[in-house]
C-alpha cells in the first residue's frame, strides 16, 4: 500500500515538472517572437527617409545689349553731324591700301566720316587709310597749340567671314588695331616736314556686326624739339590708318577733339 502511494506521489512530481518546463518554453518563446517583430519594426523604422526635395532652378540667360556709340561731351568736338567731310581723304599711295569712299553715314542712329571698303584689295596686309585735314577745323592760328587728338573708331562686318576659335564663321569686325601720324613743321635732313609717328592701338568686336567705340588719343609727345604743327602749315593733317583686319569690314571715325598743352579743347573754327 504504502509504495502504491509512494509511486503516485512521484508520478504527480514529475508531471508538475513536465508542466513547469513547458510553460517557461513558452514564454521564452513568446518574447523571442516579440522581440523579433519589434527588432524588425525598428529596422523598418530606420530605414524608412524622408522624400529628397529637389530645388529646380531656371536657368537665366543674360541677353547682351549690342555696342552703343558714344556722345561728344566737348562743345568743340567734331560730330559729323552736318553731313560734312570735306576735309578728309582716302590715301591709296600703295599696293596695300584699301580702296573705298568717304561719305557721313549712320551706325547705331549716329553720325559718322565713314570708309566704305570695295574690298578690291586683298585682306592679307591691307591698310585703311583716312587723311583729316586739320587747318578747315580748328584755324591755321590755333596749329601750334596743338598737344594731342581724341577721336572714336568703329568698325562694321560685310561678310560673315570671321573664323572663332571652334571654327565658326562669324559676321564680327573682329580685331581692329592700327595707328596714324602726321607731318610735323621740324624739317629733316632734305627740307621736308619730318614724320611723326602716334601711338598704335588695339581693340575689337567678336560678337556684333559692328563694335563699339574704340576711344583713340595721339599726343605730340615731342613737340618740344619742334615736332609739332606750326601755323605755317596750310596742309596740316593727320593720318588714321587700321591694319590686321580678319574679315570685310568698314572703318568709321567720330567725336573728334583738339586739346591744347593744359587739356583744354581748342576752338572749331567757324
């Protein structure tokens, strides 16, 4: 009797440790599957980003505004306004100078003395030559106290024949350079008026039809050793020539001023 109940109390034993096991499995399990799920939501979590906001900008393009010629600001400036050039000349003394007419034309709804080109004359070594007389302009009594000479030089494109650095033909003057001179009243070693050389130039246009001004000024440097007009000199002038032209183009010439020692403009005459 007493191992009939002996083996029931240890059947009971073992069956409430089968039932203990069990249950502390089940919870372990329980909270591995909530971690699990809560792991993955994180993750979720973390990887979900907020949509990029992408800032669209329009591209402006800024229009360029094409050359605008300048006004005189001098009262005594030669504006070429009254239609007249008589005192300027074309000077064809070689093979090279271009070949053309003087006439008083618009650019840009302005005046100018312009050199219209034939082109007859080859591009390569081409020189454009214009001849101002001086006496007509400012008197033969106001020579002497010339110091320098102010004027603008344009140029205008015939021909879309300018070449860019992509290879590109263009209808631009491109380079305009050049240079002038003048007799003076000093006499050389044979009795003729010596030659005085200005200053050369350089400018350009490579994106309109016709520049902008080029704002020129050739001094007397030297018009103390006597290279310098006189008032004996009835044919005193000055010569403006342009050489280096890389296409067909046309040559103006506008706003010119005499100035004296001090600065100050001399006079028109008349």
């Amino acid at each position: 009797m007493e191992k009939r109940i002996l083996a029931g109390l240890m059947a009971l034993a073992m069956a409430a440790g089968c039932c203990s096991c069990g249950s502390k499995d089940s919870s372990s399990e329980s909270a591995s599957e909530a971690a699990s799920v809560q792991s993955e939501e994180t993750t979720a979590a973390d990887t979900t980003t907020e949509p990029e906001t992408v800032e669209i900008t329009e591209e402006t393009t800024e229009e360029l505004e094409p050359p605008v010629p300048a006004e005189a600001s001098d009262p005594n400036t030669v504006t070429f306004d009254d239609g007249d050039c008589s005192f300027a000349s074309v000077i064809n003394d070689d093979e090279f100078c271009a070949v053309g007419e003087l006439s008083v034309e618009e650019l840009a709804g302005n005046k100018m003395l312009k050199f219209t080109d034939d082109f007859s004359t080859p591009l390569d070594g081409k020189v454009q030559k214009i001849s101002i007389n001086v006496v007509p302009l400012i008197g033969l009594e106001n020579l002497s106290k010339v110091r320098s000479i102010e004027f603008d030089l344009y140029a205008d494109a015939t021909a879309q024949e300018y070449t860019d650095e992509n290879g590109e033909l263009l209808k631009v003057p491109g380079t305009i350079c050049g240079g002038g001179g003048t007799v003076t009243a000093k006499l050389d070693s044979e009795g003729n008026g010596k030659w005085y050389g200005f200053s050369d130039f350089e400018g350009g246009e490579y994106v309109f039809e016709y520049s902008g001004p080029l704002h020129q000024e050739f001094k007397f440097l030297l018009a103390d050793g006597g290279q310098c007009w006189d008032d004996t000199m009835e044919d005193a002038n000055f010569l403006v020539m342009r050489w280096g032209s890389e296409n067909k183009s046309n040559l103006y010439i506008d706003n010119i001023v005499f100035y004296d020692a001090d600065g100050n403009s001399i006079p028109l005459a008349g």
